[in-house]
C-alpha cells in the first residue's frame, strides 16, 4: 500500500513538473505557431508576383524604385545611390528615402544568396519574399513589448492582435509589396523595446547631475549605455526611413542619434523625406530642450512652489521661444509648423489627397473597426488606464506613459494620413497588452501553476472573454460581410497596375532611342548603374531627352522602360506634368516642355493611360491639385454620373462621367481619345438625372441615356432646352470642334487591359456594351517637328480637310487622323502634319529615331468644297518620316485638282481589322477606340467629309 501511494505521488510530482514546464514554455509553440500563420498567409501566392522570366510584377509604384535602389548596391556594392539621374528630368533628384540602408540590407541577402552574382531571378524572389520575411521578425519584440506591460499572455494577445490586423501592416507586408514601410515597423517596434528598457533602467538607477562632478560614473554607465543604444536603434531607424525622426525622445538619445546621422546627410536643406540637416538638428533641439527642463525641474524642487506651477512654467518658455523662432528664422518656424500640421493635422491638402497613403481618414469609426474591430476600442481603453493610474500613482511607471502617449500620437497620425496606420498596429496591441495584463492580474494563477484540478470556471471564462473580444471580431469578419485576414493577404497579393503598363515599357526600352542617341547625337554616355554626385541640377547632353506621363508612372518608366520620366511619384515635377496635361492648346504645351525640359533633346515622348484619358476615373481629377498655369479645378470639368443601381441602394459609385468642351481641349483627351486628330462638333445628346443634388445616370428603360440627331444644331437646340442634358460628352463628340495637333503623333498603343476589367469604366461599359477588350491601356505619344504640308489650286477661302488613315497592329485597329486648314484668297494653303506616310524603315533606333508601330495604310488625302460650289477639290501626297522628324526639311507639294462630287462616303470613326464602319454596323462593332459608346446609337454620327459630300 506504501509503495503504491509512493509511486502515485511520484506521479503527481512528475505532473507537476510537466506542467511547470508547460507553464513556463508555453508562449514558444504559441509564438512559433503565429509566426508561421503570419508567413504563411503572406507568401502562399508568392508566384503570383515573379513574371514567368524572372522580372517582378510588385504592387504599387515605389517598389519599383526600390528594386532599382536594391540592383545599383548589387552593382555598386556596398554604396547607395549617391544622386539620381534617371527620373526627374531635367534635374536629377536625391534619392532621399529611397537608396537607405534597407536597400543595402536587401541587396546584402541576395549577394549571398546569389554566391556573388545573383541573377534576375533571384534578386526578384528576394525582393519579393522580403516584407513577408520582416512582418514576421516584427513578433519577437513585439511580445517583449506586450510581456513588459501585461506579463506573457498579455504579449501573446498584443502579437495575435498583429498578426490578425487585416488592415495596412498585413497588406503593406505581403509577397511583392517591396516598400519600406514594414522595416519601419520593425525599427519603431526595436526603438520601443530599447525606450521602455532604458526608462526602467533611468528610474531604477535615478542618473542625476551630481554625479558628475563626484567622479561617480559607475552610477551613470548603465543608463548612458542605454541612452546610446537608443540613439543607436533610432539613428537606424532613419537611416530606413528619414521621416521617423519623430520619434526621437530623451536626451542621450537624441544626441547619439543626431551624431550617428550626420555623416549620411545628404543634403543642406530642412527636408523630412532624405536624411538632411533636419535630422541631427532636431535630435539637438530635443536633447537641449530636454535638459533645459531638467535643469529647471531641479531648480523647482529647491524652491517651496507648488509641484502644478511646472508644467505651466515650462510651457510659457517654450511657446516664447516658439515666437521668438517665428521672427528671428521665420522660413525654418514655418517648416517645422507644417510638417506638424502635415502628420498631425487632421486633414488633407489637396496635393496629398492624390496619394492614397497620406489621405485622411473619412469615417475613423469604420476605418479603425475594419482594421482592428474592437482591439481599437479596447486598447484605447488600456491607454485611457495607464494615463488614470499615471495620474494617481506616486510613481509613474515611465515605460507605460510612453506606450500611452506613442499611441495617441499615432491615433492622431493615422487620422491625418492613412499610411501611419500600419505603425499604429504597434500601439493598439501593446496597450491591449497591458489591458489583458491587468485583466488577468485578478486571476489566481499559482493554485492553477500546482494541480490542473485547481483551474475555476471564471478563470477559463475570462480568458475567453479576453480572447473574444479581442480578436474575436478579427476572425470573425467573414460572418459580418467584411473580407479576413486570409481573404484580404490574397487579395493584395497581386500584381498592380505596373501589369497593364508592362508592354508599353517593353516597347519604350526597345524600339526608341537609347538615352544619349536621339537623333543620332551619337554614344550612350549615361550609364544605368553610373555613379553621379549630387549637383542639385544635372546637365544633360544632346541625346539625353524626358519621357512626360503623370507622376504616378515615373518610376515604372525608370525601371521598365530605362528611360527618364520628368515627374515621378517623388512628386518631383507633378506640376509640370499637370500643366501639360491641362493645357488646353498645342502652343502653351510646346511652351511648357521648352521652359521646363529644356536640356538635352527636351522631352521627346508622352504616355497616357486610360486613368488619365477618360474623365470619371479615379485619376482623372488629380492634375488639378497639381496644376499652376490654368486656374481649373475639379467643377471645371464635366459631370460624373453615379450609378443608378447604386444610388437606390444607398451607396455611391460612379458610372461614367460626360466630358465637356474643356475636357476635350485639354492635351490629355486630344493624345489619348483623338491621337492628335481634330473632332468636329457632337450630334448627339447625353441626358442624365439629378436626384437629391447629384448627378445620376439615366434608368434606359424609362429614357435614352443618348439620343442622335441629324445635324449639331438641333442637337444643341435639344440640350438646350434640358438642364439635364449636355450636348456630346460621350463617344468622343465634343460640343464645339477641337483642333488638330501637328507635332504629337501616336507611336504605340498598348494590348487591352490584363485587368479582368477597367477601373471605374466609362459608358460603354455602365450599359453592358462589350466594347472594353479593345481599349488600349496606355498610348506613348512621340513629340515631333512635323513635315511641313503646301497646297495650291484649291478654291479659294475654303477649308480644306487633310486626312490619313494609320493602323494600330496590337489592337487590329485603325483611326484617321484628321487636320482643317483654309485656304487663302488664291485657293493656297500651309500646315503641319505629325504623321508620316513612307520611309518608316530609314529611322530606326540604331539610327535614334523611333520605330513606331503605328503606321499609314494609305497617303495622305486632301478634299475642299466651295461653300456655294458643286465641285470637290481633291488631292493626294505621301509625306515621308523623315519629314515628319525634321531631318528633311523639304516641304510636301499637293496640288488639288477639281472634279465633279461623287457623294463616295467615309468614315471618322476607327475600325476593326481590315473592315470599314458604315452606319449599318452596330455600336460595338462601330465604337472608337477609347472613346465611350453606347447602344442607343451614339456613334452614328457621320464625319464632316459625309456631310459635305451629300451637301454639294
């Protein structure tokens, strides 16, 4: 019987011990398992980022920067970027927080990873599999950050918060988002641990000034050394990322971080996204103020004034250093007051509106529910109690009043600009943390510690409860309509626009001169990979010449096409680029790039894409934040139509937006939907309805969205008389006639959309017209002299219309581009024509000239009609390309000649394959390509050669 009871107590001892164990060891599988679910989730459609050649297909924009940071250290190794020559022409540009030492990391990894020369594809999966990789390095201090406020479990719960946030940290941390944004994290989340130990250490220790001249530095060297790890973890954390100097705390700190970055500035000026004078400065500023407060807390504490006249005092002292700042360095008090206003404003410019990330928040109840549902609030109330028992307590544990205060901070941020919202993922779960910690602290755990049998009802409840409502609704989400963790790395885990670009680029690095050889100038001098130092302005050479698209695509055009955009997602010359776009004639466009991108060959190719060609997309509106020649705003231009749908279901999308004549002048709508061509006034009306103030599009079982009439003067007459109703819009028909281009020319058009559908479509889509699969995405546009046209022997004071069907082979489709021109009382006339008709093959790239894909079928074709005359006046001419390029300056001859009207028709409009578009064929078949089409006969309108035609 002894021996029995031995043994079963044995037992009991062994269970205990294993438990003891478990109890102690417990968070490691938990920690392990969350870090694999994190990785897990974010690289099981890693492939889908990594073309079948190796190149990447990133989401976003600025990877594609960083990707070219990333292949100059591998080239270059181990140096940054010293100055970039290859985006913002004419100028160059500082990287700034681009070329940082994440790329250096980065380019590190696959250096070894590649044995020494890694190649394409293996810098592609590194690059690709890197943000997945740091998002789940961010969760081992992230859970001595949780264990440090609210024991273990309160670090497990602030982990399974991070790694159940469907909000910015998961997509800005799946394969192929290769930014910088989630190595931020990770430096805030090691700057936090470094902060919270070394406040422990200073109130444990209590380093005083005494100690100084008492040669006691035995009592100091802890905290010192804290301090300088501190500096050390934020000097590191701007080197990723410049703008993080607001984090920058204690004295020590901030002057060992000043110190360490000032041997990477880069520049003289106060800028927050490179590493400048800004920087050491401020870590300088904080450290002197720090100590003035100090110095003036010890003089407080020796005199008998109450302990509340403190906080007044020092605040009185720094707002009349604030007004003296403000008169004595205006220019630097305004700097740093709009960067506060910039993080911390709680609104939006209307520049910064155009980038999503630095929006702000418009509904912050659904914003942060959808991101953290009741974490949000939970850890609000976690802040809410450390600041009550900070309030109460005798002695304040400092590194929970820095978790406090570092999350409202970032509340703040994030509500000013969305992009914070990925750092507040730090915050929300530490203070949930601590809150789960204080929850639990109520639970007797040392009965549970000794026997299973000890564990009570309530305490497995609570433990539920914490869990439910902390992440219960993250899990949850699917129940409730709202896309999960899972759902949501999948749907971000897919390549972005870049895709839809990826053959324009293609065609651009291939078939147009080599940077250095427009026009023949001779050998490429600037090298790809080249080392350039910092000038502020380079100067190009003859043959070095700018690519304009809206500043969006910069980078895609750096990287992809190796070619040098003047505006780029830097923001570095987007206003010049919505000047161009805006400009409402040729003349103050050829204006702008002379004045603006003057060096070099100036720029010599603009691209378009759908977003910025068609009015009612989500980009269309975004030059006129940007703009500073034309004085136009968002109400200057046409209607957007909300869906009808939609709107009776309370919610508002937009349909397709009506273009109105300013909409069709700009050089932006005359590239992309009229390839230069001029386009006589609509016949046709668009309707719409108004309902509760907005526009709404028209139900067409109830009336015609468009209704055709037979000549522009009743349809006008029609719109006239409905305030609902504009006449053209749509389809490409404008309200009065635009003019044609004679030095742009369209040399490329891009395949259809690779989306599975076009963002925001426009009408032809809105009713189900299957029109989309021939919409190029992008058209590149060359800038040209133009061949200079003479006519003779046509009747006099007459127009002459000139006209030249060319061929887009990527989409089997054609266009005519059209010019009118008078003629002078001898029946004389003069223009310029962009297009050229023969000699494609003697200007090609070798020879640094274009090889346009976009060509004649036929000669050029010229027609006159004397208003009161019966005859037509014909003629023909070929106009060769190097007429068109400028290096034959010989003019082309036309002589026209009289013959009797036929009443021959043709058409205006483009066609499909080798088939001409008569008024028989259907919408779709008949659609223009761009331009929005309809079934209710939006494209019968017939060309002004029809009309005269049946006239004479």
């Amino acid at each position: 019987m002894s021996q029995r009871r031995d043994q079963v107590e044995e037992r009991l001892d062994e269970y205990e011990s294993q438990l003891d164990s478990v109890y102690r060891l417990y968070h490691i599988p938990v920690l392990a398992a969350v870090m694999l679910f994190m990785l897990w989730i974010r690289v099981r459609h890693y492939e889908r980022m990594i073309a079948e050649d190796g190149r990447p297909l990133y989401r976003g924009n600025d990877p594609y920067y960083h990707r070219r940071t990333t292949d100059y250290v591998i080239q270059n190794y181990p140096f940054n970027m010293p100055y970039e020559v290859w985006t913002g022409f004419d100028t160059g540009t500082q990287v700034g927080q681009f070329g940082t030492i994440f790329d250096q990391v980065v380019a590190t990894v696959a250096l070894v990873v590649g044995l020494g020369d890694p190649s394409t594809e293996t810098v592609t999966l590194v690059t690709v599999l890197t943000p997945p990789v740091v998002a789940v390095l961010c969760v081992p201090p992230m859970f001595y950050v949780g264990k440090r406020l609210g024991g273990r479990l309160g670090g497990l719960i602030g982990v399974l918060v991070m790694a159940l946030t469907p909000g910015a940290f998961l997509f800005r941390s799946v394969a192929g988002f290769y930014d910088h944004h989630i190595a931020e994290v990770l430096g805030t989340l090691l700057v936090l641990v470094v902060a919270m130990r070394m406040l422990t250490v200073a109130q444990r220790d209590k380093p005083i000034y005494e100690f100084i001249p008492t040669r006691e530095f035995d009592l100091l060297k802890t905290p010192v050394a804290w301090g300088a790890a501190l500096g050390a973890a934020l000097a590191l954390t701007m080197l990723v990322w410049p703008p993080a100097v607001f984090l920058l705390g204690s004295v020590v700190a901030s002057l060992i971080a000043g110190l360490l970055v000032v041997p990477f500035v880069t520049t003289t000026e106060l800028t927050t996204t490179e590493v400048s004078l800004l920087q050491p400065l401020f870590g300088v500023l904080v450290a002197g103020g720090a100590a003035f407060m100090a110095a003036v807390a010890r003089l407080w504490e020796g005199q008998d004034v109450s302990r509340a006249g403190y906080p007044v005092s020092v605040a009185a002292v720094g707002g009349l250093a604030a007004g003296i700042a403000a008169l004595v360095a205006p220019e630097t008090f305004d700097f740093f007051v709009s960067q506060v206003q910039r993080v911390a404003g709680l609104g939006s410019s209307d520049t910064a509106a155009t980038v999503g990330e630095a929006q702000s928040v418009d509904n912050p109840v659904q914003f942060f529910f959808r991101s953290y549902g009741l974490a949000f609030y939970t850890g609000l109330a976690g802040a809410a109690l450390i600041g009550i028992r900070a309030l109460f307590a005798e002695r304040a544990r400092a590194e929970r009043t820095l978790v406090m205060v570092f999350t409202l901070l970032l509340v703040v941020f994030t509500l000013t600009q969305q992009r914070f919202d990925y750092y507040l993922v730090v915050g929300v779960a530490a203070t949930n943390a601590y809150l789960v910690g204080v929850v639990f602290s109520f639970i007797d755990t040392e009965d549970v510690r000794k026997s299973v049998a000890n564990v009570e009802a309530y305490q497995v409840l609570v433990v539920l409860a914490i869990l439910f409502v902390v992440a219960g609704p993250l899990v949850v989400r699917p129940l409730v309509a709202l896309p999960g963790v899972v759902d949501v790395a999948d749907g971000a885990t897919n390549p972005g626009e870049y895709q839809d670009w990826e053959d324009s680029l293609e065609w651009l690095s291939e078939e147009t001169p080599e940077e250095g050889n427009y026009a023949g100038a001779g050998e490429r001098d600037l090298q790809y990979y080249g080392e350039y130092h910092s000038t502020g302005d380079f100067e190009y050479g003859d043959g070095e010449y700018g690519v304009m698209a809206w500043w969006d695509y910069g980078h895609y055009i750096t990287y992809g096409g190796e070619r040098i955009p003047v505006a780029n997602p830097f923001q570095q010359n987007a206003d010049q680029a919505a000047d161009f776009l805006l400009a409402d004639n040729e003349t103050e466009a050829e204006q702008i790039l002379r004045e603006d991108t003057g060096e070099g060959s100036e720029t010599r190719y603009v691209m378009i894409d759908y977003k910025l060609g068609y009015a009612g997309t989500t980009k269309y509106t975004a030059p006129t934040a940007f703009e500073t020649r034309h004085d136009v705003s968002r109400e200057d231009f046409g209607p957007t139509l909300a869906s009808l749908r939609a709107f009776q279901q309370g919610r508002y999308r937009p349909a397709y937006a009506i273009h109105n004549q300013r909409d069709y002048e700009s050089m932006r709508v005359r590239l992309y939907q009229f390839h230069g061509s001029a386009r006589e006034p609509a016949t046709i009306v668009t309707r719409f309805e108004t309902e509760q103030g907005i526009p709404v599009q028209p139900n067409p079982q109830s009336a015609a969205p468009v209704e055709t009439y037979n000549t522009t003067e009743e349809a006008r007459e029609a719109a006239r008389q409905d305030p609902n109703a504009r006449l053209g819009g749509i389809d490409g028909q404008p309200p009065e006639r635009v003019e044609a281009l004679e030095h742009y020319r369209l040399v490329h058009a891009s395949e259809p959309s690779s989306s599975d559908r076009l963002d925001e479509p426009p009408f032809f889509e809105a009713y189900n017209v299957d029109a989309q699969s021939k919409v190029p995405y992008v058209k590149t546009f060359e800038r040209v002299e133009g061949a200079t046209v003479e006519g003779t022997g046509g009747p006099a004071n007459a127009e002459v219309e000139v006209s030249v069907q060319m061929e887009m082979p990527t989409v089997d489709r054609t266009f005519t581009y059209r010019q009118f021109v008078r003629t002078d009382d001898r029946g004389n006339f003069e223009t310029t024509v962009p297009y050229s008709t023969t000699g494609y093959d003697e200007y090609g790239t070798e020879a640094g000239y274009t090889n346009t894909s976009v060509r004649a079928t036929g000669s050029y074709q010229f027609i006159a009609i004397p208003e009161n005359g019966t005859d037509v006046f014909i003629g023909q001419a070929d106009v060769t390309e190097g007429q068109v390029l400028g290096e034959n300056d010989t003019a082309v001859r036309v002589e026209m000649q009289s013959q009797a009207s036929s009443g021959n028709e043709t058409s205006d409009n483009e066609t499909s394959g080798n088939e001409t578009s008569g008024n028989e064929t259907d919408a779709t078949e008949n659609d223009t390509d761009g331009d929005q089409s309809g079934d209710s006969g939006a494209n019968a309108t017939n060309d002004t050669t029809q009309q005269r035609a049946r006239a004479a």
